[in-house]
C-alpha cells in the first residue's frame, strides 16, 4: 500500500520530502509514501481532525498538540519507536523542537524542521544588528522598519519581546506586566513609523519584499527562512541573526513542524524505517539543507558546509533557536492566538494604551484556558 502524508507547499515544507519519498520509492512496484501538499492556510483554517481523518501522516505545527490529543487524532510515538531513540532524537535536535511534540506525558510528532522568530536585515542598509530596541527605533526614523503582525503574528511578536526581557509567557496572566507595557509600547512606537501595508504580510511576504524591493530595510522579529539568505540575492541577501535579548531572556517563539502518524494509520516496518530515516544525520545535513529545508538536527546548524551554502544562516540564530520560546499548546490555544493577534493590531491601529490592550489579552487568555479540554501546561 501507499500511505499519504499532507505537508505544506512551500518549498521548504515540500521540496526535501518529495525527494526522500523519491528515493525510498525507486524500484518498488508501488509507492511506500506519496506527499500531497496544501498552503498553510488549509492548516489554520481546517480542523485538525479532519485532515488526520484524510491522511497517514500529518506535518503539523506543535500548538496544535493539545487540540490533537483531544480529538485523539495521532498515535503516540513510545507505541512506534523505541524510548532510546526518541530519547536521543530529543537530544539531538536544536533547542526546545522535540520537547514541542511531548504533550500530557508522551510524544505524537517528531521533529522535523525547526524555524525561530529571529531578526532580519538588509545587509547593505544595516550593517551591524542592532544591540536593543531602543536602537531599532532609531533605525525606523530614518530605514523602512516592519513587525511581523499579519495572521498570527502579532501576538507571537509580542510574546518574543516578553520573553527576551526575561519576563513571563503563560501561567494564569498570560504576560508579565512590566515587560508586556514596554514590549506594546515599543510597537506603538514602531507601528506609527512603519511603511504602510508592512503590516498585512506574513513572514514570506515581509522577506520577499526585502529582497525584492527597497520597502523594508529590517524586521527584528521574523520566522526565518534560510533560503532569503542565499547569496543569488547579491547586496539584497538577508543576514538573519539573534534576537534582542536580556541576560536570562529567552530567544524568539519557536515554529518548524512535526510529522505526526494519524490514527488511520497503520505503519508497516518500512514506513517507520523511513520515517525514523528523516532525522538521520545525513538526511538532516545533506539532504534537507540542499532542498531548502531548515532541519531539526543542532549537527547540520552547526555544520560549516551548510552554513557556508545558506549566509551562515544557522550558526548566526543558533543562540536564538536554541534558548527559543515555547508556545502554549493547550486544546483552544490557536483560538485564542487568533483573536489575541487581532486584538493587538486593533490596538496598534488606534494607539491604544498598553494597560487597556494586555487587560483584554488577559480576560481571552483566561477564557481559553477555562474551556480547554485536558492539560493545559
């Protein structure tokens, strides 16, 4: 039989994966795996239930863990695999990515690529990256500066910004108070300077318009794809670097994706043999760099060969990845993720004061929190 994997079509999502299906799929008479492929939007706006119900395999983000276990869409990985293994592919993998997939005591996805919030310039116009916030403000007066706000990003921005001050991210108040009214105050500050519509793209649309135009000079907080940093972009290349951070801050929230088995899955020894072939250390250092994939494996962030290919991409956010930010997960987060970003542009659009925007974030977060089912830590 052929079993179905649904990733997304971005070239990092799908590239690397169609060709190791590629080749564990030459000389068989029939496929062990076929790759379908949707935007991101499909993810985000289909319950997570339904596409388990339609595939074998599921790329997938983390916080929709808690959501997953609930509908009881995935098999738990110690039923798959050996606790050795996932044990070291734990171990091995970049900052907090493997722990992301571990909810309520087990594991129901592996990981297989990992991308951070981390700051991203335009080499020609910002030399150096700027050391504080204060110093990206003084910037924006005078270069085209962005926050990533579009979708879900604006609140992730604002928990990065928390979280690099050394202050709280979930508990019972969602954000501590005094990092949460500087962090708002700063994109007050930033928003009101921003080039107009900067705040309508997503981390794609921001990094293309970087390379492709003189729009925007500076994000300091994106999701990082590594194929921006390549050097076809000549002077318009990304140097994408660490995120501002204080001492005991932590780095950016954490993204990438799992792969996860479906409940309708049935896994044969040649399936998880594949499977398990992904987080191999050749696969993730030769062949997911060379297919526009950013692996979960600290060996290929740390690998001089990639990081000569990709801009030094890896080794100059590794900091950042590994001390990265992990999201809640619990069942109704990615509801309340999505208002809470609206909330935030709302309030940047009417320049709102940062008390009244984190009281409302708040009495989200606590309702979200109270209808969840199932653990919420």
């Amino acid at each position: 039989m052929t079993f179905i994997g649904l990733t997304w079509d971005h070239p990092r999502g799908y590239d690397a994966l169609a060709e190791t299906a590629r080749r564990v799929n030459e000389g068989r008479s029939t496929p062990l795996i076929h790759w379908n492929k949707q935007p991101l939007e499909g993810f985000e706006s289909a319950p997570i239930a339904e596409l388990a119900e339609r595939n074998d395999l599921l790329v997938m983000d983390h916080p929709h863990i808690g959501e997953a276990v609930a509908e009881e869409c995935f098999l738990p990985l110690e039923d798959l695999y050996p606790t050795e293994l996932l044990q070291a592919w734990q171990r091995d993998s970049v900052g907090p990515s493997a722990a992301s997939y571990r909810w309520d005591g087990r594991t129901w996805a592996l990981p297989l690529d990992v991308a951070t919030q981390v700051m991203a310039r335009r080499i020609d116009y910002i030399a150096e990256p700027p050391r504080d916030w204060e110093e990206v403000v003084e910037h924006a007066r005078h270069l085209p500066v962005a926050l990533s706000l579009a979708g879900p990003h604006a609140v992730l921005t604002l928990m990065s910004m928390v979280a690099g001050a050394g202050g709280q991210v979930a508990r019972e108040d969602f954000l501590s108070d005094i990092e949460a009214a500087s962090a708002l105050d700063i994109m007050n500050r930033l928003y009101a300077l921003r080039r107009a519509g900067s705040e309508r793209l997503n981390p794609i649309a921001l990094l293309e318009a970087m390379v492709r135009s003189e729009d925007i000079a500076l994000v300091p907080l994106v999701f990082g794809y590594v194929t921006y940093a390549f050097s076809r972009y000549g002077a318009r290349a990304i140097g994408f670097s660490d995120t501002i951070r204080a001492a005991g801050g932590k780095g950016g929230v954490i993204g990438g994706t799992g792969i996860a088995f479906s409940r309708r899955c049935h896994p044969t020894a040649d399936l998880l043999a594949h499977i398990a072939s992904l987080l191999s250390m050749r696969t993730q250092i030769e062949i997911f760099p060379a297919f526009g994939g950013q692996p979960s494996a600290r060996a290929a962030w740390q690998d001089a060969e990639v990081n000569g290919l990709w801009g030094e991409f890896y080794r100059n956010t590794l900091s950042t990845a590994e001390t990265a930010l992990l999201r809640p997960r619990f069942d109704g987060y990615i509801a309340f993720q999505t208002a809470a970003a609206e909330c935030i542009r709302a309030a940047l659009e009417r320049r709102e004061n940062p008390e009244t925007t984190l009281s409302y974030l708040r009495s989200l977060w606590r309702r979200a929190r109270h209808g969840a089912r199932g653990h919420i830590e």
